[in-house]
C-alpha cells in the first residue's frame, strides 16, 4: 500500500513509522522531476542536459541514436543534493557528430516520464566535407533555426507587480511557450530577465534561490526547455533589482545561480567572472555579453571609463570576433545597442565613448557579418544604422514574451527604426539561416503569442560584408 508524504506531518501509521519516514526524507517516496529536463550547450560530440527534481535522489540519463534504439548507455549517476536546489546538469561525451539522439531521465533508477519525446542532436561537421562542397561555391552549412526573446513574469500573488490602474497581473499569455516550440527551433536563446526577482528576493541569496525554484517549474514553459537547445544571458531582473548594476550586493550569488540555471557550458574566462561565451552554431557565431557584472551605472555622468561591458570582455569581443570564421557573427546582449534611447531608458548609448570605440574599431577591421541582437523594451523592433563606406549594422530588439507591454517611449528617436516592425504585444521571434555558400541568407520574423508572424525581413550574407578594396 502507497504511503502520502503527509505521514511525516500528521502522524498517521503510528509514532515509529512517522519518527523513520521524516528522517528518510522525501526518498523514501521517490523524487519526482519538477522542471526539465532542458538540453543546453551542445558540439560535435557531447550535450549538455539540465534537470530539476524535489527531493534527493541519483540521477542519470539513458540516451541512444535515434537510428539505432539498440545502442543503448547510461550516464554516470549524479547526485541531487538540497545544496544545489536538487538541480543537476548531466555531460554527455563520446557522441557521434551530426547525429539526433534520444534519451530519458531516471531518478534512481526508475525512468521519469514526460509528455514529450525527449531528444538532443550534435553538431553536424560540414566544413571540409566533400558532400557539402558546391564548386566555386564553397562548403554549404546546413540550414538551421533560432527562436529568441525577453522579458519573462511569471506571476506569483502576493509578489507580483500589476498593471495600473485595472490591477491586471503583470504576467499572462503563457501559452507563448508552446507556440515557440510548436515552431521546433534547433536553439532557443534567451535574451535576458528569463524571470524577474523581486523584492521580496533579492534582499537574499536564499531568496534568490526561491525565485528561480518556482519560476523553472512553471508548467506552461516545461515543453519549450524540452525542445532544442537552451541557451542565455542576464539583463537586470535575473542579475538584481531594477536597472541593476555592478554595485549589487549578491552579484556573485547570482552568478552561481544563473550557473546552476542555466546550461551554457563556459561562463566567462578563468581571470574574468561573468556570463559572457561566444557558441558557434554551423556558419554563424553568437557572441553571449555580459552587461550587468561589469556595469557603471547608466545615469552617471559620461566620464573617461564609463562602462557598460568594460574594457576586459570588450577586448575578450575584439579577438573573439577576429578569431571567427563565421559567415554571420551575432553580437548578443540584453540592452539596445545602437538606438539612442531616452533619458531613464537603459541602453548602449549611455555609455557613449564605450559604445563610440567598438564601433569604430568594427569598421577599422572590416569585420563582417555583423549584426546585434537585444531586448528588455518590452516591444519589439528592427533598427538599421547605415555606415558610410561599409554595409549596415542591424540590432534586432524582441520583447516581451509574457511581461508587461510598453510601447517605445514619445521622445524617442525612430528614425533608424523600421516602422513596420515595431511589435506591441507578447511576442517572439526567429532568425532562419539558409542557402548554399555563395547565397547564405538570414531570415528575421516576428510572431504573436499564437504563433502567427507578424512581419518579415531578409538580409544576404552578401549584403553584410565589406567592399574589396
């Protein structure tokens, strides 16, 4: 007969059995998987799985190629442990490249199942292929997608903020999540305030640690971390308070949690804190920033120094990005980094000699394939910045996917906005990157929270690369 875990309250089943179950714990019940699992950093021979439970248990994965059920394997066990938030990430190695693999989840032993068919897929190698080289053309990458967005409030009374003056919840339209994934991109990249701490929270670590509990579970969002591969960055609602910046108390508590959270697979550099990474996904390379670690305040007075990302992971984006050989180099961060935005609006702009020196190094060392990626608006928009003798920079902002909507502020600069972009509801959007070498394409598309698109623009590899001289 089944025992509730009520029993270690209510006494039921006599004072022995009671005292020896509440000192066995919830593992005398079996863990139960609450969030996840989520594939994370991938290559061509290993991946990274995220998984969450509530109670200590071992966990391990059992994963096979989707093409040879047979081939069956087991990860080493791991242990869930309170100290983590029973949160564990699983390295999978020795994978084949190129190969989309299944896998379940099991909890001491026993297989955790989920709604979904839980799968993963390596990196494919396709440069230097005879099988993908076009003559006169080069080597053609395959086709691939990513879904992205901002701004995730998931509400809680009695923590949560509304809206004025209705009272509203801040948070709603979950169901944007299914339609991301109903979309079935091969990554979804997370572009920052994934939830947001409140006050309530981040007046501790261990409050810190209770926000990311309870938003990770949300029902509504577990088939999207099931699909594809996860990957983020912070803005100031998952780093800290409100416009937070390098002065916040528990940086680097938060920089465990969003370790913990997250699956990235390398966090900054050995002598540089932070969540900064650059991930190569076929022809084009994501250049993951940091703008909260390292943050001067955007309100200060425009100093020598005043920075954003500061100095050291600003030269860590120079060589990163003369390093690439990526046809398409996307240059990630939470705040817009070209638009000149509005006093009280956090931006790249504040911070003008910082913003002013990248760019011109940019242009300085004809780098192409560049464009930027943003969020945290709470709307959506498209903005081109034309350069003279060098082709157009496009930052590409989308938000919010189920915080409160904003439309851009009347004082601000639109000029450089392409109207019929701007997006003022729940929202997602994609970047589809296709065609052989010579005609390598980036499609941009925005999409309600069904699911419908709502605009589209298309750029050529091409038309972002610098003239011959």
């Amino acid at each position: 007969m089944g025992i509730s875990r009520m029993a270690c309250t209510n006494g039921l089943g006599g004072i022995l059995l009671s005292a020896w179950l509440c000192l066995a714990g919830a593992s005398a019940f079996g863990a139960t998987l609450t969030a996840g699992p989520m594939a994370g950093h991938r290559d061509a021979r290993s991946t990274i799985i995220w998984l969450q439970a509530d109670a200590r248990a071992q966990a391990q994965l059992e994963y096979w190629p989707e093409h040879a059920p047979t081939q069956r394997k087991r990860s080493a066990p791991v242990t869930l442990a309170a100290t983590d938030d029973f949160a564990v990430q699983i390295t999978l190695q020795g994978l084949v490249p190129g190969t989309r693999y299944r896998y379940h989840v099991l909890l001491d032993g026993k297989e955790s199942r989920v709604p979904e068919p839980l799968a993963f897929a390596t990196e494919p190698l396709w440069q230097w292929r005879k099988h993908s080289f076009i003559p006169a053309q080069g080597h053609t990458p395959p086709n691939f997608s990513v879904a992205f967005g901002s701004c995730v409030y998931v509400n809680e009374p009695p923590f949560d903020r509304s809206l004025a003056p209705a009272g509203k919840p801040y948070g709603s339209n979950y169901g944007i999540f299914a339609s991301i994934a109903a979309k079935k991109p091969d990554v979804m990249l997370w572009l920052g305030d994934a939830l947001y701490l409140r006050e309530a929270d981040y007046g501790s670590p261990s409050g810190m640690a209770t926000r990311w509990r309870h938003d990770r579970a949300q029902p509504e969002l577990q088939a999207l971390l099931r699909t594809g591969n996860h990957y983020a960055i912070w803005d100031d609602h998952d780093f800290g308070p409100n416009d937070s910046n390098a002065s916040f108390t528990y940086r680097d508590e938060s920089l465990r949690l969003f370790k913990r959270y997250w699956a990235n697979g390398a966090w900054g550099q050995p002598d540089l804190p932070g969540i900064f990474r650059a991930v190569s996904l076929n022809d084009a390379d994501f250049f993951l920033l940091d703008g909260r670690y390292y943050r001067d305040a955007d309100g200060a007075q425009n100093l020598p120094g005043k920075a954003l990302f500061g100095a050291a992971q600003l030269r860590w984006l120079k060589n990163a990005l003369l390093a690439s050989t990526a046809r398409f180099k996307v240059i990630v961060a939470g705040n817009q980094s070209l638009k000149e935005v509005p006093p009280r609006i956090e931006g790249w702009s504040n911070f003008p000699d910082e913003r002013r020196e990248f760019l011109d190094w940019l242009l300085l060392n004809r780098v192409n394939g560049v464009l930027f990626l943003s969020g945290d608006r709470h709307h959506t928009e498209l903005n081109k910045q034309e350069r003279h003798g060098a082709y157009p920079l496009y930052d590409f902002t989308c938000s919010p996917l189920t915080s409160g909507v904003h439309a851009p502020a009347r004082n601000e600069d639109m000029s450089r906005t392409d109207a019929e972009t701007v997006v003022n509801q729940h929202n997602f959007c994609t970047l589809d990157f296709s065609g052989a070498w010579g005609e390598r394409r980036l499609t941009m598309k925005s999409f309600d929270a069904a699911g419908r698109e709502l605009w589209t623009r298309e750029v050529g590899a091409n038309e972002l690369t610098h003239a011959r001289p």
